[in-house]
C-alpha cells in the first residue's frame, strides 16, 4: 500500500489495484455509494501502452477512509463470489435437468 504524507486526513493513500479498469470502476461505484470519495488512478494506460504488467488501473481514497473502505471491497467481493456460485450452482441444476 503506498502512502503519501499520512499525518493530514485529506491525503490519499492506494486502496488496490484491480485486475482491470472495469473492476476499478465498479469499485469506485461501490465506494462511492457508502460515501467515500476516491479516485481511480492508471485507468487509461493500456490505451497507449498495451497491456503491459505491473500497470494496473489503483483505487485511492483519503487516508481517514481507509478503514472502512477496505472493509467495502471485501464486503463487495464476497458479494460477487456468491453470486457467482449461485450462477454456476443454477447452471448446473439446469444441466443436470436436461440429462433426465
């Protein structure tokens, strides 16, 4: 996590790079709509570049926010594996259904 100047609760801190600019966004979404305000940060860079790694699309909020915004994203994720097994569990029932 890098940091720049923490004594001030107005400075930014790194939140998480995500895996890919899509994901940034629906992260600051999900930030956003608790309330906190972040920036994401590289969003563009495989647009001129490529897709080259250790460039990955960051979240960065306050650092007074941190906290609680790391405690959104694991909350969001463990939303989204859910409904992704809930997917995968349906998709299986309706495969089994067909084999009958």
């Amino acid at each position: 996590m890098a940091t720049i100047n923490s004594e001030n609760q107005h400075d930014v801190v790194r939140l998480a790079a995500a895996a890919n600019p899509a994901l940034a966004h629906i992260w600051q979404q999900a930030l956003e709509q608790e309330g906190i305000r972040c920036q994401v940060l590289g969003d563009y860079l495989n647009v001129g570049i490529g897709d080259i790694s250790g460039l990955a699309a960051e979240i960065w909020v306050e650092t007074s926010d941190l906290a609680r915004a790391e405690e959104i994203l694991r909350e969001h994720e463990a939303r989204s594996e859910n409904v992704s097994e809930e997917a995968n569990q349906a998709e299986g029932a309706c495969g089994n259904s067909a084999d009958n």
